[in-house]
C-alpha cells in the first residue's frame, strides 16, 4: 500500500490516513484542495519527507482542474493555493520546499501552453518522490555505519516508511539492517499527546520483524540510566544553520537525557529540510495545536477539569550542542555546524 498516491486522473490524491492507524489501515481520497489542507493539519499525512511528496502530489493535482488557458492567470492561480497548503503547517520546511519547487517549475516555462505546464508538474512531482526514495536508501545507509549488531536505539515520534516513501530516516538504519540480518532492538518513546510512536513507530518496526519495546516519554531517563541504549536515532522538521533542530516535542529532553548518560544523539533527515536562511532554532516558528488533544484525545473522557488550560506546542527545538551528528543522503554533518552544514548543502 502506496502511502500517497495521485487518483487515475491526477485530480486527486490518496493516502493513507495515519490517525486511523495502527487499528485500520485506510486509503482517503483526497480532490478538493480544502481536504488536502485538513489531512496536513489534521496529520492525516505527517512526517516532513511525506509532507513535501504530498505538497508537490496536491499542487499538482490542484493545478489539473484550474481551467485557465493564460499563462499569468493560470499561474496566480497556482500560487494562491500552493500559499494556502502552505499555511497548514509552519514548522515542516519541507512543505514550503516541495510547493516552491513546483511553483518554479511553472515560472521557467512560462512560454509554453498551460497543458505542457500541468505535465511537467506532474514529472516534477513523481521526481521529488524518487528522489525521496534515493534519499531514504542513503541515510539508512549512511546511518547504518553508526551501529553495529546488537545495538539497542531509542527513537521518538515516528520517522519510518510512513512520513517518507520507503525505510524512512530515523528508523531507515533500523529497517535496512533488519533486511540484512543485523540484529537491532529498539525502544521507542510513545511520544504524547498524539502517540506516534506508539501508534506508528511500534507498529511499522513490529510489522519489519524488529525486537520493539515501548515505553512512556518519561521512562527515556530509566532505560539510558540501566545502560539499554547505545544511540538515540530522531528524525527533524527543520533544521536552522547553525545545527539547532525542530522535532516533534519531547526531542529536546531526550538529547539532554543522552548528553547526560554519554549516549549518541543523532538528527536524520533530507538536506531539504536544511533551512540555511534560518539562523538558529529561535528563528523557528513552532505550531500550536488545539489544547483538546491532551485532555481529550484517545481518552473515554477527559484527562483533566474542563477549566484546566493545556500549552500544546507540536516541536522543540534542540540545540546544536546536544547533537552528535546530522546524518543526510548526502554524508554525516557533524560540528560545527555552521561550516558544515552549508558545505554539505553545497554538494551536488
């Protein structure tokens, strides 16, 4: 099963929508672009790789039923509603990489019809998927020469198959080892408030035939201080110029946790969602969800009195001094980060 998808016609795109899993696995499909904004805000489609497939996936299929034969309507079009996906979530870099991607793609073909337009679109959206496919392959690679059998990693939040289009980053190395025989076991963190790596990561590693056990968030501290955990493996949604990262909350106090008991921590993740115009993790923006997802969500009734206020920012930021290494399809950036992660950007 495809995790994104265009429909027969290209006016649509289908996922699978992730809030249903680990109980039902379920393909959606999505035409109108007012449903393709809900499934990024509403995590129906999550984890930045997958965010930046989407994007170019909807774009493209969103373009296929603007029926405007001029170039320069056609394109405002186009850029208004590559500006309203945008909107839905502003943590992810690889959301607004993927959408100007696309949108540059109709800018330098500007001289040809509105229907080439659509086809190149749709070529470019299919090649920022393979390219996600080659990047996978490499960071699961690259990442792989960080461990060694017998390893135990502790993961956070879900950075597998699901929110990329094959071994994922964080659990790339995971996965690509497991296929050769190298035997890995994983702790994974059950990430609240919205359990993706209970719900996602448990499952996806059970499903490959991975040893997982997983535990609470702050059950992390226990099994460093037993001596479980060799590496810490987490993916990132962005990643600023001097080497601070935007990962789902609960990220930051697990590097902190690792840099304490002298465990490796290590950030895996495209060069795409590298932002160097980003100076440091202070100039990210960090989302704030709906507060109802603490005290209500995958609870009978609420977890707490209706009056309680709930903060409820969906990322952290960790800083550069806690990560051991950034590991990219491109090779393994470590300190500093500021020269390094420009050079490694740099490379074709």
């Amino acid at each position: 099963m495809d995790n994104i998808a265009f429909t027969p016609n290209r006016d649509g795109v289908v996922i699978v929508d992730q809030t249903l899993l680990p109980h039902e696995e379920r393909e959606i499909t999505l035409t109108a672009k007012e449903e393709m904004y809900d499934a990024l805000s509403g995590l129906k489609v999550r984890g930045a790789p997958a965010i930046g497939i989407y994007a170019a996936y909807c774009l493209c299929a969103i373009a296929n039923k603007i029926d405007i034969a001029t170039f320069d309507d056609f394109y405002s079009r186009l850029k208004a509603d590559a500006d309203y996906l945008s909107s839905s979530r502003p943590t992810a870099v690889n959301l607004n990489w993927a959408l100007a991607r696309m949108l540059k793609v109709a800018e330098n073909n500007s001289l040809t019809s509105v229907k080439e337009i659509k086809d190149l679109l749709y070529r470019e959206s299919i090649e920022i998927r393979n390219e996600d496919i080659r990047m996978c392959e490499a960071i699961s690679e690259y990442g792989l020469t960080l461990i060694k059998s017998g390893d135990t990693i502790l993961t956070h939040c879900n950075a597998g198959p699901l929110a990329t289009s094959k071994y994922g980053t964080a659990l790339g190395p995971i996965l690509l080892g497991t296929e050769r025989g190298i035997m890995l076991r994983v702790f994974a963190c059950e990430t609240r408030p919205l359990l993706q790596g209970a719900r996602l990561t448990s499952y996806e590693l059970d499903k490959a035939g991975v040893d997982v056990t997983l535990i609470c968030d702050n059950m992390a501290a226990m099994v460093m201080r037993n001596g479980w955990i060799q590496a810490c493996f987490v993916g990132c949604d962005r990643v600023a110029a001097n080497g601070d990262t935007a990962n789902k909350i609960g990220t930051s106090g697990m590097a902190i946790l690792a840099k304490y008991y002298g465990i490796p921590f290590y950030v895996l993740g495209p060069t795409s969602t590298i932002d160097l115009e980003c100076k440091t993790g202070s100039d990210i923006k960090i989302e704030l969800r709906d507060q109802d997802e603490i005290k209500n969500k995958f609870y009978a009734k609420p977890a707490a009195p209706d009056r309680v206020k709930c903060y409820n920012p969906a990322f952290d930021i960790t800083d550069n001094s806690l990560i051991t290494a950034i590991v990219t399809q491109k090779g393994i950036c470590r300190p500093p980060y500021t020269d390094n992660l420009a050079k490694l950007v740099s490379l074709m």
